[in-house]
C-alpha cells in the first residue's frame, strides 16, 4: 500500500478517482473508435482525452 502513501489517498478516494478516469478513458476511447471510422464527428477527440488526462494526473 506504499502507492496510496505515494499518492497521499486513502483506499477509497484512490478506487474513486481511478475508476472515475477509467470511465472517462472508455468513453474517449469510444469517441476515438467512432472518429476513426467517421472522421468528421468527434473531431476532438483525441486532443480531448489527452488533456483531460493531464488535468486528471494534475489534482
């Protein structure tokens, strides 16, 4: 459990925000499946997904 140390959490607040960016990443993955087949939705998808994993790793 050094990790949860590490990251100064306890158990429940890491299992929150881990499985909250989990979701968030299945749903921009699913924007990117669709973009890739249909280039003109989702234009953002990609620049999305990587900026809300940098504001995520920034809390």
């Amino acid at each position: 459990m050094k990790h949860l140390d590490d990251v100064n959490m306890t158990y429940f607040q890491h299992m929150g925000r881990a499985l909250l960016l989990s979701i968030r990443f299945l749903l921009s993955s699913a924007q990117l499946i669709i973009h890739a087949l249909f280039p003109f939705l989702f234009i953002n998808a990609g620049k999305n997904a990587v900026d809300l994993y940098h504001a995520q790793d920034a809390l």
